[in-house]
C-alpha cells in the first residue's frame, strides 16, 4: 500500500505533462467573441465633433475595421500610423474612443492624425462591454450585412491585416 502512494507524485506528473504539452502551438492571443456572425448591437453613441446622439446610420456602407482606442494606451500609439496606412489605401475605419476624454482625444488625432471615418465617443465603455472588448486598441471586422466577421486584440499590424482583410467581404 505504502509503495503505491509513492506513484501518486509520479501519476500527477504526467497528467500536468500531457495537459501542457496539449497546449503546445495553440495561439495564446487568440480569444473568440460572442458576436462573430452576429450582426452589431444597437448603440446611441456622440461622434468626437459633435454633440447628438448617432447610431447605425452613421456607420459606413459595405465592410468596414471598428478601432477602439484611446490617447492612454501605448499599443494604440503603436498602431496608429500603420492605420493612417490603411485609411490612406481606403480602408473605412470606425474609431471608437474608449474610456476616454474628449479633449484628449481631439489633440492626439490633431497631433497623430485622424485615419477614421467617424470617431464616436464611448466614455463610459458601455458600448465596448456590449462588444466584449477587455481593453484598447482592439478590432472588429464588420462585413456588408453589419454582422461583426472577426475580432482582434491588439496592435493591427501588416500580419494582423492580412488576416482582416479575408474577413472583409
């Protein structure tokens, strides 16, 4: 009796052992939404340069990038100027600025430059727990029937956009 708790040790080894090694060349960044094939909640949010209420209609027609952002986050820095690449190729973006300041905000674009098509301000983050975001930058592709095709966190990249662009039907 005695010799087999000696194995106890051993046997916990090896099922640690095979559930790390079950792990091995899963992509740790990658964390699936909710809403992927779902068309975009419904949300009433106050675009950056104005101060009424907007919606849908706001958004642009046929597939479109949805970038939260905000001047607090270093990885947004980051990405911005490959997104002013991306706006000058004619890629319609949506800025969403996130859990922010509006004056902040409007200096940082001033400063930086703006490569969206219309920034709406979500300072409260309501909108960005109706679309499961934990953090800035994140990214959404939405496809021409304004269901939400893809989701990506963090910095979007030459690499994160070759990925983006499939989703962009």
């Amino acid at each position: 009796m005695r010799k087999a708790l000696l194995f106890i040790p051993f046997g916990v080894f090896v099922v640690l052992g095979v559930l790390f090694y079950m792990q091995l060349g899963k992509d740790v960044h990658y964390m699936p939404s909710a809403l992927v094939g779902k068309p975009l909640p419904e949300f009433q949010l106050v675009p950056l340069e104005s101060s009424e209420l907007v919606g849908h209609e706001s958004l642009p027609k046929g597939p479109y990038l949805i970038n939260f952002w905000a001047t607090w986050c270093p990885s947004c820095s980051i990405e911005h100027e490959y997104l002013m690449a991306l706006a000058a190729e004619g890629v319609p973006i949506v800025g969403i600025d996130y859990k922010d300041e509006a004056d902040a905000a409007k200096q940082w674009l001033l400063d930086k430059g703006d490569p969206y098509a219309v920034v709406l301000q979500d300072e409260m983050g309501y909108f960005g727990v109706d679309m499961g975001v934990t953090g800035a930058p994140e990214t959404f592709v939405v496809d021409s029937q304004g269901r939400v095709a893809y989701r990506h966190q963090g910095v979007v990249n030459e690499a994160v956009w070759q990925t983006l662009q499939g989703y962009m039907r």
